[in-house]
C-alpha cells in the first residue's frame, strides 16, 4: 500500500496520430485546377493521395473529385475528366420558344442588357444546362459504386429542397450511419453538383429535389472538421478507429479561386433585377471566405489553404475555354506548396485503413 506521499504511477501516453483532412471546395469548371494540383502532388508523391487522408469533404466541383478519389480512381483520371468532358458538359442546351413576335422583339431587347453577365432570356425560363452530360461522363468514371464502396470517409454537402434542410451525404463511418451507404455515388454528385441556374435539380427518387451544397458550404472545412469532432467521440473501436486528439487535426483546403470583386448598389437600394445577376457570386464567395476565417482561426497552423487569384469575371464557373490555363496553374500550385506540404502534412501515410461500420 502507498503512503500519502507517494507519486502516482505514469500513465502511458496515448497512440494518438495526425488525423488529416482534405476538403474541396466548389466552383464550376474551375474545379480543373483542383484536380491539376492533385494530380502533380500525387505523380510526386508516388503513393496514392487517398493514402495521406483520413477523411475527405468536397462541395459541387469539389464533391465530383473527393467522391473519385475515395472510390480509387486516380488524380490524373479525375483530371483528364475535366479536359474531356468540361466543354460537352457545359454545352448550352436548346432555349425555350417564345410565342409571339412581340415577345421575339424584347426578347432581342433583354438579351442585349443581360449579355454583359453571360446571360440571355431563356436562362429565365430554364436551367443553362441540362445535366444529362455530366450524368453520362460522371457514369463512365463512377459506374455504378455506392458511398459503401469508398475506401476514405466522406462528407458531400447538398441541399433538400422538398424537406427544406441542408443534407450532408456520407459514407457509414460512424455507427448507425445507414441512410447514404447504398447510394449511388453519381447521383450523390448530381445533388451536390446542382447549381442553381446552371443545372436543373438532382433527383435520387421519385418525389426528391436536391441543389448543389455550394449555396451553404462552398468551402465544406467547418463542416469536415466537425465531423471529425464527431469522429474522435464515436468511433471507439480498438485497433481499427483512429486514435487522436483535435490538436492532432490537419486540414488541407483546395479552393477554386478568389474573385476580385466590388459592388456598388444604386443608391435607393437594389432591388431583384440588380441582385439576380450577382446573387451567386456573392453567397458562393463569402461563404468560402467565412469558412476560410473560421476554419484558419480554430486550427492555426494545421491549416493549408492554397487558392489562385481569379483575375477577372470571365473566370466564370462555366469558362470551359480556360480549361488549359487551370490545369496550367493547378500543377503550378503544386509545384509551390510542394516542399511545405511533404514536410509538414503529407511526411507519411495515414496507415490506418478505413473500415466502415456495418
């Protein structure tokens, strides 16, 4: 028995290991870049990139690479996706005839105002594109997988329009995780993919109605992180759960570029005319702004953001003539962040296989 003034035993200290993160974020076409960067880390790196990650968050563009990268589809596949199918998935579709030659003359009329924003009457009427493309190309590098078939966990924001509430789609690793398992991995891209404007609305099944998760989650860090919060409290089982502690969390976000933009509203205040052409670029970039401020102040220096300078609004998320120069300036990017990256998040594997939950 030991006296009062003996010191206690040492306790052994924990296994913990880094639990890293990789998020992407939305942004069209743009999403080019992304896959570039990845593509050039992992040819470097000579292991595949999934290896380095225990989890992964994308978010439209970015939800079409995190899902192929977790199904084991290479980086230079997903890259080549967007070279290949880029400009036949953003093909415009046939515009909706207007009765009437009264209606064909200020149709002329409304299209000179709306051509400076990329836009015309018929994007009024109907969806810019159709998706029917993106469907087909996602299906020849998806095939028929499901979120049960990935070997990284993964969060997808969307948006369930029929029951109002923002979804998270996600693979089954945490306990009790049986609602997105079966899915099939193209359609859980289509629901996050679903930009308003650009694509009609994502059906999984007869009744649903999906929009793409940029309209809340643009950049989905916040929302990997807390899954990882959530990881570390729930995912207990010994020898196959990672052990690890919130200061053990590293985060590399990939964005799809930063728009330099400044607006002035008319003075009496803008009403739906001013706000329709500027709506999107607003939300789709404060909200990655906001996240990126939240996420860079939780985590310090455990957080890697790299990000491009968009130089102007022809950068567009459906400028599928800049294909080239993202590819170009993804590999670039890689090269720059290169040495950092390998030294301070990407040193070793993860080493510890993903193993979802029944």
């Amino acid at each position: 028995m030991e006296g009062p003034e003996s010191e206690p035993p040492v306790q052994p200290e924990a296994g913990t290991k880094p639990f890293r993160i990789l998020s992407l974020d939305g942004g069209g076409i743009r999403g080019a870049f992304t896959a570039a960067f990845l593509a050039r880390l992992e040819k470097t790196l000579e292991h595949p990139l999934t290896e380095y990650f225990d989890l992964i968050a994308g978010t439209s563009t970015g939800g079409i690479i995190a899902v192929a990268l977790a199904l084991g589809e290479p980086c230079h596949r997903i890259r080549d996706f967007y070279q290949e199918y880029g400009p036949q998935i953003f093909s415009r579709r046939d515009a909706l005839p207007i009765p009437g030659w009264v209606l064909n003359r200020l149709s002329v009329v409304a299209n000179q105002y709306l051509a400076p924003y990329g836009l015309d009457v018929d994007a009024f009427r109907q969806s810019k594109y159709d998706g029917v493309v993106l469907k087909q190309a996602l299906e020849q590098v998806l095939g028929t997988r499901t979120l049960n078939d990935a070997k990284t966990r993964l969060v997808i924001p969307s948006v369930d329009l029929v029951s109002g509430k923002t979804v998270v789609f996600k693979t089954p690793h945490q306990p009790g995780f049986i609602r997105d398992k079966h899915l099939s991995a193209v359609d859980v891209v289509l629901a996050t993919t679903a930009a308003p404007t650009y694509f009609p609305h994502a059906v999984m099944k007869p009744g649903t109605a999906y929009t793409d998760g940029g309209v809340w989650a643009n950049n989905p860090s916040m929302v990997a992180y807390v899954e990882a919060l959530k990881i570390r409290e729930v995912c207990t089982r010994p020898g196959i759960d990672p052990v690890f502690d919130m200061q053990d969390v590293q985060l590399l976000s990939i964005g799809t570029g930063k728009p330099k933009y400044s607006m002035t509203p008319p003075e009496v205040g803008p009403g739906l005319g001013w706000w329709a052409l500027r709506l999107l670029d607003v939300v789709f970039t404060s909200q990655a702004q906001g996240v990126d401020n939240q996420v860079r102040y939780v985590l310090g220096e455990q957080y890697y953001r790299v990000d491009f300078d968009i130089l102007d609004k022809s950068w567009s998320l459906d400028a599928v003539n800049l294909v080239s120069t993202l590819v170009h300036l993804g590999e670039e990017k890689a090269v720059e962040n290169y040495a950092v990256l390998k030294r301070d998040l990407l040193n070793s594997t993860s080493n510890r296989p993903y193993h979802p939950f029944a």
